[in-house]
C-alpha cells in the first residue's frame, strides 16, 4: 500500500488533529481526526501505515497520539468505524483499548458491515 497525498489530503483540510510521522521524506503513516463542533466525541476518520512500516506499532503510537490530543482537548471519547472484514485493524483498535460498541450493515456502498469502536478518556 503506498501513501500518498491523495489517500489523506480532503481529510487534512477539515479536520482538527493530523499526524504524519515520516521517514527521510517519506510520510510512513497518517491519522486523521475530529471533533465537529467542539463536541465530546472525536472521530477517527483515517488511519493508514504504509506497508513497508507496519508491525512497527506505529499505528499505535498514531492512535496513543490521538489519544493524548483529545483528553486535552476535554473530549470524552473516540470512535472509529472499521469494515468487519478489516481484521488487522480491528486488532490494532482492540489493542490500544477500543471496544466494539455497535455496527452499521449500510454505512459503506460496497456492503460491508461496518463495526463502530470506542475509546473511553475518562
């Protein structure tokens, strides 16, 4: 998989936290956030790693960065939604302490099911 503008750019512009950890040049992941309206929920609309990077936990260390930029920010948690056929990031929400918190089976236009997770911060 390999990153480049395109796959984050339209989130940069309207969004309130973005990290981008690079590697001589090379943007090596990205996590894209918000928090619409100042509200006590952040949404965690994009999180990517390239492939020669991953299992690095840097996914984790993206998603603890998230972490860290909402609790200042007084919001009270974070919610993802993941396809429930994306296993290796079901497993990375899981890892840093997401839990499953309620589905959508129309959310995506190709059908897949889609699993929302939150992150409690208090």
């Amino acid at each position: 998989y390999e990153i480049s503008t395109r796959d984050w750019s339209s989130d940069v512009y309207s969004s309130d936290l973005v990290h981008m950890p690079a590697s001589v040049g090379q943007v090596t992941g990205y996590l894209v956030a918000t928090r619409p309206h100042g509200g006590e929920i952040v949404y965690l609309t994009s999180l990517a790693v390239a492939s020669t990077h991953r299992r690095q936990r840097l996914a984790v260390r993206l998603l603890e960065q998230a972490r860290r930029w909402a609790s200042a920010e007084s919001a009270t948690e974070i919610l993802a939604d993941v396809s429930a056929r994306n296993t290796p990031a079901l497993r990375c929400l899981q890892r840093v302490g997401f839990r499953f918190c309620g589905y959508n089976d129309r959310l995506y236009p190709n059908g897949e099911v889609a699993l929302f997770l939150s992150l409690s911060l208090r």
